[in-house]
C-alpha cells in the first residue's frame, strides 16, 4: 500500500503532515511559504484525501505507512494527530527524523492523571458515537471546535470546511482509525528520549490543544523551543501563515533556542 504524496518545492526535505479528517490540500496557503527553502512532501494519512486504507488501525501501524512514503531522511512538521504521527517516527526512526516542528500538538491529546491541560476522553468518545450515525456531520463538528477562540474564527472554519472534501471523502474506517489514536496513544515518556530538535508551535486561544501543554511538553523536551501564537486557534498555520513559515524557516535554519511568542 502506497500513501499519497504531492512534492513541490527545492532545498532541505520537510514532510507535512495534516490533522484529522482532512488531507494535505489543508496545506496550501503555507507550503508556497516554504517553497523556496524546502523540498516539502505533503503525505495524505491513510484512508484520507487520496491515500487508500489498508487496515492501519493504530498509531505504530499508521507510523510504518507515513515512514514508508516519506523521504528517507528529513525534518517532519505535523498538526493535531499529524504531530502526534511525526512524534512516533522520530521515536521509532530517529535516523530519520532531523528535526520536528509540531504544530497544536501534544504528547497525550486526552486527559490522564498528571496531565489536564487536555480534551476530556468523553468527548471523543461522543465523536466516535457520532462518526458511526453521520461522519460529515461529526467532522464538521470537529473542524468547528478546532476554531473555537481564534480571532477569525469564522473565516479559518470556511477555508477549512472548503477543503474538507476537496479529495473526496475520507474512509470512515480511517477516521475511526484516527479518533483511536487520539484517545489512546500517550507518548509522554516516549518523547523524553528524544534526541533531535523540536519546535512546539502552540495557539494562544486554542481550546483542544491549550497552551499550558506546550509549556508541559517542552519541560518533557529539554532543549524543545516553545512558540505560541497569541491570536491563533488550533489551526495556527491558517490563522497566521506567514507568521508560522517564519518560524519554521529560522528553526530548521539555525541552532535551536529556547522561548519564543509572537503577538
């Protein structure tokens, strides 16, 4: 089974990895950003936008897929449940893994004991609940709260409901796939044996993902940079795309510096 790829751009190789329910095609007011420096490889995860389903039901199996498309050695940026994705390989393949920009991304996307800057369980629980009756209707529930607190919220949610079917209509048995992950995977001590550079791309209003668990995982990452992006939602690439490239640029450029936020 062969993911999905679009490739553009000449320079350092950057896989991108997007969040769920969506495609790559989420990608496209940023990757011109980063054209100029970067060889970027959009992967659609399995059983969204053009990538086949083939039975990849949990976090190491979707994994082993991303890796197989991928370019064999690059830096990795991923949103949501993509971060969580390039997590994972860079535990599984440092070898790799360069560096990694994670973008609204935590270790643990659920609330455990020690961890409460998170989604209450319950509520992706509803989602599975719901995928089962009526899934377009659960994804733009989803997309809708992915929004929630940015400052053109309403805007982000248009251009992101826009994209959603662009490449057809995701497999549900992915989506289902996804959802899993999010509830299930806790790479908390996996992290912390990360050895490569990691940027933490955080959106200061974002209400799935808070900021408090980027300032939590960077202390799981010792070295980890932490930016927050005041006016942005969960989507800070959308909300602030030139912003978003910027940092990018300079941290896949330079040595990695601790701290960082922008207004």
């Amino acid at each position: 089974m062969t993911l999905y790829t679009e490739t553009s751009g000449h320079g350092t190789d950057l896989v991108l990895l997007h969040g769920w329910g969506l495609h790559g095609g989420v990608w496209d007011t940023l990757v011109p950003l980063l054209e100029g420096d970067f060889r970027v490889t959009r992967i659609d995860l399995p059983g969204h936008g053009h990538s086949p389903w083939s039975g990849e039901d949990d976090l190491d199996a979707i994994t082993a897929a991303v890796l197989a498309a991928a370019p064999r050695r690059a830096c990795w940026a991923g949103w949501s449940l993509g971060a969580m994705i390039a997590l994972r390989a860079a535990t599984l393949q440092p070898a790799c893994v360069d560096a990694l920009v994670c973008i609204a991304a935590s270790p643990s996307f659920v609330r455990r004991p020690g961890w409460p800057s998170a989604m209450l369980p319950q509520l992706l629980e509803s989602f599975a609940g719901e995928l089962e009756r009526d899934y377009l209707h659960t994804l733009n529930r989803f997309l809708a709260l992915q929004v929630r607190g940015s400052a053109n919220a309403s805007a982000i949610l248009k251009r992101l409901r826009g994209a959603l079917l662009v490449r057809g209509r995701p497999r549900p048995e992915g989506l289902r796939a996804g959802l899993n992950v999010l509830r299930d995977a806790d790479l908390r001590v996996a992290v912390g044996r990360l050895h490569c550079p990691v940027l933490l791309l955080m959106g200061g209003r974002d209400t799935l993902v808070p900021q408090a668990a980027g300032h939590a995982t960077a202390a799981l990452l010792p070295g980890a940079q932490l930016v927050v992006i005041d006016a942005a939602g969960h989507a800070p690439f959308i909300a602030a795309p030139d912003a978003v490239a910027g940092f990018m640029r300079n941290f896949l450029r330079a040595p990695v510096k601790k701290g960082g936020r922008h207004g």
